[in-house]
C-alpha cells in the first residue's frame, strides 16, 4: 500500500544517483578532484550560488558533482522522511533510514578527500559508498513498487546463492577498480576478478533460466564490461602522469565505471528480487553455524603449515606474514564451505556429520554456496593485490582440486586420499611464495612432507570412520581393499621418514631436526605397525594422534634448528 | 599449538634483529659560508630526432583560449634553435659543506595565460615564493610535495597573491592546476644558491662557488637526469656541456 508517487521518485533518486556516480567518475577521469579546493563552499561561494560562468575546465565536473550531488541529497532526504512518516513497512523505513545516514556520509567523505587533497583510502571510500548507495535506493524502488507485497514465494533453489555472490563479487571489482584509479595498485587482482565475475556470469546464465530478462542482460553487460576495460587497461593513464589526456582517455574509463554500476545495479536488482521471492528475509542464522562450516580446525592447521613456509622462505616482512594469513585463512575457509555444500547430501547420511550444519538445516544451501564462493575470491583477490600473483594462484589452485576435484572424487574413487594431499600440502608452498615471491627447492620439500603425511593421518580416519563411509558411499580405500590400507600406511610411513630427512639433506636444518625427525617418523611407524596388525578402531586412533601430534613437533624442530 | 609456534615466532623476531649501535651525533658546530671565486658554466644540449611539437588544447576554459592569439605549444619539451635545452634545472647536488642562509628576495610563480611563469625554476630553503595569478580566470595551485607538505591554494581572482616557503630540499616539486589541466610547474628546492635554469640560450652558469670536488646534477622533466663530477681549484672556471637525447 505504498503510494505511486513514492515509487516514482523513489526510482528517481536512483536514476539521479546512477548519473552522480557518472559524474564522479568523470571528475576522477579528468582529474578534477582539487579544481575546487575549499569545501563544502566553492571559491568561497556558497553551492548553489556559484555562477554557472565561472565552471570552466575542471571546475565543470567537480562543481557539476556536487550540484548533482545536493540534488540527490534533497531527494533521499523527501525519501526518507516519506518512508519514516508515512509508512508502515518496516524494511522499507529501515532502508530509508539507512539511504539519508549514506548520503550524509557520502558527502563527508567527498568533503574529506578534497580537504586532504585526494588520500586513496577516503577517495576508495568514497567510490565504494557510492556503489552501495546506490543499490539502497534500488531496493527502496522495489519496496515501493505496487506488486512487492503481491510476490508470491517460490522455491528458487541454488539461485539466491549465485545471485549473491555474483553481487558481491561485482560490488569487489569495483572496490578493486576504485583502487586503481585512486592509488595505481590492483591491476593484476581487477583482472582475476574479472576472470571470476564472467565465471559466474556463466554459471548463473546456465542456473537461472527462469530470470531470462536480467540474467541475459547482466550477460550482455558483462561482454561489453569486458571489452571496455581490456581497451581502458591499454590507454589509461596514471593519475599523476603530466601532460593532457585525449577524450578517449578520459570517456573509456568513465563508461568502464557506469558500466559496472549498471552491472551491479541489474545484479543487486536479481539478487534483491530473488530473495523475495524465495519467501521472507533470511532468518539470522546462529554465527557458530557459519564458523563451523569454514572447518576451524583445518583452517588452523593449514595456517600454521603456510606461516612455516614463510618462515623457512626467511621473509621477516610480518606484517606481510599477516595479510598471507588472512588471505590464505579466508581462502581455505571458503573452500571448506563449499565442500560443506557440495558434500550435504553425503553428510546426512552418515553419523560423523549429519549435525553439521547444512545437514542439520540450520544454513540454507544457498547461503553456503554464496558464502564460499565469497571467502575465496576475498581470498585470493587478497593475496593477488597485497602480496602476489603467485600466492594469489596457489591458493586458488588449491580451492579448485579441494572443492572440484577431490570433493566429487570421494564418491568415485579410492585415489581421493592422494588427490586430496596435494590440496592439503599447497599452504608451506603459498607461505613461501608469499615471502619470496617464487618457489625453490625448500618450499618442494615441505610440500613433499605434507603430501607424504597425510597419507597415513587420514587412512586412521578413513579406518575409523569406514562404516559411515560406506553409508555415504565414499570409496574410502578401507572400504574398496582394506589390505591395501595397511599396506599403503606402512609404505607411506616409512617414506615419511625418508622426506622428513630432505630439509637436512637440501641445509634447510641442521643436525637436532635430523636426529628429531627420524626418531618421530621412527615413532609414528611404530604406532603404524601396531595398527596394520591389530586393525582396531583403538589402534588406528592411536595412530591418527600420533600424527596430529607428531607434524607440530616437526615443525617445531625446524624451527628450533633455524633459531 | 598455535600458541606455542605464534610464540616460537616472536622470539624468532627477537632474536633476528641485531643490537642497535648508537649512532654518532651530528657535528655541533657548521663551517661558516665561504664566498667561492670559482664558476661552472656551460649549456645543455639536445641532440637527436627532434619530436613533432604538440599543441595545448585549451578550450576548457575560454578565457584560456582568447589570451593567445596563437595555438600554444606543449611545454614538456622545448629546443632552442641554437639546438640547446630550454627549461633544464642545473644545481650542485653532492660536495658542499657550508650552510648558507636563504635570499629574502621571493621567488615569483605567475600564472599568465593559463600557463606557469616561469614553468621551471630554482628556490632555496626558507626563501619565499610568491604565487600570483595574472589571469581572469580562476586557478588552483596545487603543490604535490613529497619531502615537503602538499597544498592546494585557490587563487580565484586576479591579482590574488600567496606567499608560501619550503623547508626541506626536494628537486623537484610540481605544480599542477585541477581546472586546467595542461598546467604545470616545478620548483627545484635546494639549500644552497649554486642552481640556474636554462633558458632560451640554453646557458647556466653557477658563480662563486668554493673551491672543491662537486656532483653537478642537470633535470629536465621529460629527459630525466644526468650528472658530471667537477673539480674546481679557487678563482678558476670550467665550462661543462650536458648532453640529453630522448
């Protein structure tokens, strides 16, 4: 029961706010930032008494933003006060409430990287605020649209998740766009992102069928968005480069921006339409939900085996240490997510994991799906932008085999356990990476005993678990050939001990780790000699504490003997 | 665990720096300004393909446009007909040791016609530069220092003036003007009077210098930079040649 009129200029302040963020692109393009350098008065004029005469050169485009600029503030103004006092819903006077706090901030921001000539975080800031507002007073036009309240909830499956993360994605690349335009850093993560978003174009033109208008839309866009940004890559300019730049110079990277505004407007727009349509607002789910599916445990123990590798890499860059860390956690989580997501049918099935939580239902599928995708294109944009192409590459690369290879391979064959190792030993090699920058034989040889490792840590757990492996229909090797499982755990145990020797042998450590490390690896092979004969479930428990014990206890030694 | 390696890391941190040692103080006491008898003098030559000039496009901004009767060169590269360098900032970058108090006459950044007068020159710490604006349009001068801070002036009427004054040495501070974008100007900030500029003959000359072994160091904003070590005895002069290709 909205009015038409709030609806009408509900969708005009949307359409003004598509033309300001054009308008300061063009500011930004033509490098007109500080062509007014007081604030909020112009040439100690105030606003709107300024002569239009005077807007010569860059004054035309800065003072023409904030023209622009006050008009859309009175309008989300009139919005916002409609809303809050003469109507009922309560999203939709919570979203004008939150349209007039943005546009107030808005303006303080673009009051503040004028007064502090153009700092790149506030102008990012500024950039990023403007894309999100402007998905505010979208929503705001779909609230106050005659048949919202009208829309009938129908199961829209997997597409709320693609929709979303295809939202946020998009809303990243301009972030990342923004980055370059204002501090000349990100290039090479805006052009992996894009790689990203076009994946996920794909998918959602393959998954959403029944959104065939904006989803063919989105595509097309995103076609255009491509080939404009490839041509923008080519002519641009850095921002403090001297001399005059050609239109073309300043029109390619200004129509790459609306572009993405467009992009992220249709993409919210799918998304906003979606998630009605999928039945109410999502319900809050518990936070410990979401943790666990991020698999808190490996996620730590990946951590510790990536900071090893940046460690033995010899960086003493920490702060460098910590942005590798985020990255490669958030990477890895992400990663754990989307196993979670694709193994819920699986997980219901056996004991070990029905309480796990989309099994237990207490996280929609779709949400998962959204979040995982999320977490590693964060991660890895991360890595890509702070630290290198490298790191960034390596842990998408072991994202793709976790979650696209050894995920499906579980129900296909035995071979899992040594696919899923190579995954499972890439983190010391994105440590290494992150500290140097390429990868030499050191970084191989942690690799190699993490591969090695992980044989006999997870054949204990395969062992234990069979019986709820078997109802899942995993093709665990104690499953498939139970000799082969012992026979494989005595081979890799005492190959372990062999590679668990190479960092001596290549001067990565000295005597103490050698005599260390062999009497562990002679430790664990006991343990695993006691499991290949009594084949009980107490026995293969023993072994895999022994080998959660024992990799700590050798990473430790390492790093003793480099003290 | 974790506790454990995030604690074997920081004493790795601890142990991987090596003790400080204190450093000596600076001297107390500087030598007073000598007044030098020797010279470097010389010119800055161009040699090469001469590039096609390019022409500003100043149509932005009418008054601009009407204030010449002309179409106004690109400024980044301008040869002489002698064949020499115009716009080239000279200076003794290493091998002074005196100090030397600034000038109190300022130094005059104009802008006229829309473009900076002049668009190269030299300045030493603590002496004022006066920045005028000839023109009836409006500008913004913005100063992108790095050792020293940034600023940004609005001079929206003409005859406007500001004083401003640098406290660091930096070679060189640019200028640009935000409305109009093909402005630029760069001031060469050193703490010392020995720098020229050349102009249209292409000729700098650095007088009453001390005797002594000096790095002599010649900038131009499109051509980079290039350096000649001088010996000068006192009283005598030496005539120099910079040479830049593109």
């Amino acid at each position: 029961m909205t009015s038409r009129w709030l609806h009408r200029l509900a969708w005009l302040t949307a359409g003004a706010t598509f033309l300001l963020i054009v308008a300061g692109a063009s500011v930004t393009s033509n490098r007109a930032g500080l062509s007014v350098p007081d604030w909020p008065n112009t040439y100690d004029q105030p606003l709107w008494r300024f002569p239009f005469a005077k807007m010569v050169g860059g004054i035309f485009y800065e003072h023409g933003h904030r023209l622009l600029a006050s008009l859309v503030g009175l309008l989300t103004a009139a919005l916002a006060l409609w809303t809050f006092f003469g109507q009922r819903d309560r999203l939709l006077r919570q979203l004008g409430l939150v349209a007039l706090a943005g546009v107030l901030l808005q303006g303080l921001l673009g009051g503040l990287t004028v007064k502090f000539l153009l700092p790149p975080p506030i102008s990012i800031a500024h950039a990023a605020l403007a894309q999100a507002f402007f998905c505010v007073t979208i929503a705001i036009a779909f609230v106050t649209s005659k048949n919202w309240a009208a829309v009938q909830p129908t199961d829209a499956g997997n597409a709320r998740g693609w929709a979303l993360a295809s939202t946020i994605a998009v809303y990243l690349q301009l972030i990342l766009g923004a980055a370059i335009r204002h501090s000349e850093r990100g290039i090479i993560a805006h052009i992996c992102g894009a790689i990203a978003v076009i994946t996920l174009t794909i998918f959602i033109v393959r998954n959403l069928r029944q959104f065939r208008g904006p989803v063919l839309t989105l595509a097309g866009l995103i076609i255009l968005q491509a080939t404009l940004g490839i041509i923008t890559l080519y002519i641009r300019q850095p921002k403090l480069a001297p001399g005059q730049l050609t239109a073309l110079q300043v029109l390619l990277p200004t129509l790459h921006l609306a572009t993405g505004a467009m992009i992220l407007g249709v993409s919210f727009a799918l998304t906003f339409k979606i998630f009605r349509q999928a039945g109410a607002a999502p319900q809050p789910q518990s936070i410990r939900a979401y943790v666990d599916m991020t698999k808190p445990r490996i996620v730590t123990m990946v951590l510790v085996t990536t900071a090893l590798g940046f460690f033995l890499g010899g960086s003493h860059a920490w702060g460098n240490l910590a942005i590798a860390l985020l990255g490669v956690g958030l990477a890895t989580g992400g990663s754990a997510v989307l196993n979670n997501y694709l193994d819920r049918d699986v997980d219901l099935k056996m004991a070990r994991t029905r309480e796990r939580a989309l099994p237990a239902g207490l996280v929609a599928p779709a949400h998962a799906l959204a979040l995982g995708v999320t977490l590693v294109l964060v991660g890895t944009l991360a890595l890509v932008w702070a630290i290198n192409l490298l790191t960034g590459f390596l842990v998408l690369l072991a994202a793709f085999l976790y979650v696209l290879v050894y995920t499906p391979m579980k129900r296909v064959s035995w071979f899992n356990t040594t696919v899923g190792a190579i995954p499972g030993a890439i983190p010391p090699l994105c440590g290494w990476a992150a500290a140097t920058g390429h990868l030499d034989t050191g970084a191989w040889v942690l690799f190699a005993i993490l591969f090695v490792w992980q044989h006999p840590h997870f054949y204990a757990i395969a062992w234990m678990f069979k019986d709820d492996y078997r109802n899942g229909g995993l093709k665990m090797l104690p499953i498939v050939d139970p000799a082969a499982t012992f026979r494989h755990t005595l081979v890799y145990s005492v190959v372990l001990i062999g590679i668990s020797v190479l960092p001596f042998c290549v001067g990565m450590a000295g005597h103490i780790y050698a005599i260390g490390a062999v009497l562990l690896g002679v430790w664990m092979l006991a343990v695993a000699i006691a499991f290949t004969r009594t084949k009980t479930f107490a026995d293969a428990k023993r072994l895999l504490k022994a080998s959660v014990i024992y990799l700590p206890l050798l990473v430790v030694l390492m790093i003793l003997d480099r003290l | 665990m974790k506790t454990l390696f995030v604690g074997l890391l920081v004493l790795a941190v601890g142990c991987g720096k090596p003790a400080e040692t204190p450093t000596a103080p600076p001297p107390l006491a500087e030598p007073a300004p000598v007044a030098g008898t020797a010279t470097i003098a010389g010119k800055v030559l161009f040699t090469g393909d001469v590039p096609k000039p390019t022409l500003i496009k100043m149509a932005a901004d009418p008054y601009c446009a009407s204030a010449h009767d002309a179409t106004v060169p690109n400024e980044e590269l301008l040869i002489n007909t002698n064949g020499t360098l115009r716009n080239v900032f000279v200076y003794v970058r290493d091998g002074l040791t005196g100090t030397y108090p600034p000038p109190t006459t300022p130094a005059v950044l104009d802008q006229a016609g829309c473009l900076y007068r002049p668009r190269v020159q030299g300045l030493q710490v603590g002496q004022p530069l006066i920045i005028r604006n000839s023109d009836d349009t409006l500008h913004n001068v913005h100063a992108l220092g790095d050792k020293n801070p940034a600023f940004n002036l609005g001079q929206p009427v003409r005859g406007m003036e500001q004083k401003k004054m640098f406290t660091q040495p930096e070679v060189m501070l640019r200028f640009k003007c935000d409305v109009h974008p093909w402005m630029t100007a760069y001031l060469g900030i050193v703490n010392h009077p020995f720098h020229a500029t050349t102009g249209d003959g292409g000729t700098f000359s650095l007088s009453a210098l001390p005797a002594g072994k000096y790095v002599v160091e010649a900038w131009h904003e499109k051509l980079g930079t290039r350096t000649q070590t001088i010996e000068l005895a006192a009283g005598e002069t030496k005539t120099v040649e910079f040479t830049f290709t593109p």
